[in-house]
C-alpha cells in the first residue's frame, strides 16, 4: 500500500484523488496548499499547484519525497530539502469532464533509482502508459503539448466564432475534427495535412481572408505561411 498526499485542490488534484480513491493499492490524503501548518505523512507528497507556487509550496513540506505535475518545472523547481521527483500527466484537465487515465501518459522523474520505482509502481496502480522523461524532454514535450492542445483548442475557438457570427451550426464540423484526430494514428501529420494551404490554393486563400476579421485574418496567414513553408 503507498500512501499518498496530494498538495492543492484544483484540477488535477481532483482527479488523482478520484483515481487514487479507486485504486486497491493508495491511500491518499488531500489538503489544500494554504493550509500547511499540519502536514500529514505519505510515501509521496504530490504537489499539484500552479507552476508560480510549486517552489514556496515545496519549500513548506519536509515530507521524505515530494514530487510536482507540472510539464514546463524542472524537478529543480521544487524546494525542500528531501528526496524529488517528478509525476506529470500529460493530458488535459477539465473540472466537469471524466478522465480515463488507463489512456494517460504518466512521464516520472526521479534522480533516485527506487524513488523512480515507486513512481512507476504508483502510477501502475491507476494507469498503463508509463515513460520516464527527464527535465529537458518533459519541457520540450510540454511546448509540444501546447501546441497540440491549447492553440488547437484556441483555433476551435476561432472556428465556433466564425460559425456564430454566420448562423452556421458548430456541431457539422465536428466529424471532421473527430476524423483530423484520428487518422494521424495511422499517417504522420505531415502525409495528412490537406487544405488550401498547401495546394497553393490562391483564390480560395483570398476569399477566406475577405471574411475574416483582422485577428482571425492574421492567425490564418501565419498558420498558412508556416504550412506551405513546412512542405
């Protein structure tokens, strides 16, 4: 049995408390990082805060390991003065949306060989997806991460706006979202970038921009510069 902490009360350290609460082989604790007065004892202490907060949070803790989630902190972020490591998902977390973290990747660190162990061993024990990712992956993974999340999140934005505005229903571009994401399972995203950017589609490119308001007219020209400059 590993007895966990968890340090924050926010999104992700809601759903591990779920996933942990579900598993045979956790215990866990959850407090709220403003409240370390009384700092319970665990075999690992999550801190699951916010990037700014992670080093004066640590700094509070003498718990003998302590690990962050964040995808862009170095394991050197963390500020106590025991043992460290790194357990950071890669996924993204909404309040009201279920995760299935048998679907997560769960990228540890640890410089100590058996701390890296009981991160696996941890992990395992609510996921199946394990890598072990070091502080220079984990922050060009997380760049990676950006921009196949949160700016393609943004340009669904961008996308909905424009729908909006013309009295076009959302929901008639979704299978192709569904299928944009599903078939670069199968293809590179390079073999499967179609569109009028790449076919050098000049009046068509004209026309879009003619509709487009001045901040949705300077997202499509960098997005179609770097997609014909890309191939």
């Amino acid at each position: 049995m590993i007895s966990v902490l968890l340090v924050g009360n926010g999104n992700v350290a809601s759903h591990l408390r779920n996933a942990f609460l579900q598993s045979d082989d956790v215990v866990v604790t959850q407090i709220n990082s403003r409240k370390l007065e009384l700092v319970p004892k665990a075999d690992v202490t999550i801190i699951a805060v916010s990037d700014d907060a992670i080093g004066e949070v640590s700094s509070k803790i003498n718990n003998s390991f302590v690990v962050h989630t964040s995808g862009g902190c170095e394991i050197d972020v963390l500020q106590n003065n025991t043992r460290k490591g790194v357990f950071y998902m890669l996924q993204t977390f909404s309040k009201d949306k279920k995760i299935n973290f048998s679907e997560v990747p769960f990228c540890l660190e640890a410089p100590n060989q058996k701390d890296l162990e009981l991160l696996e061993k941890l992990a395992k024990s609510i996921g199946t997806k394990i890598f072990k990712i070091d502080s220079e992956q984990r922050k060009a993974l997380h760049v990676a991460a950006v921009f196949v999340n949160n700016f393609t999140n943004h340009l669904y934005k961008v996308g909905n706006d424009i729908c909006v505005e013309h009295k076009i229903p959302f929901e008639i571009l979704q299978p192709l979202i569904q299928e944009t994401a599903h078939k670069i399972k199968t293809l590179s995203p390079e073999k499967a970038q179609t569109g009028p950017a790449i076919r050098n589609d000049a009046t068509t490119i004209k026309n879009h921009l003619d509709l487009l308001n001045k901040n949705q007219e300077k997202i499509y020209k960098i997005l179609t510069k770097s997609i014909q400059n890309g191939h």
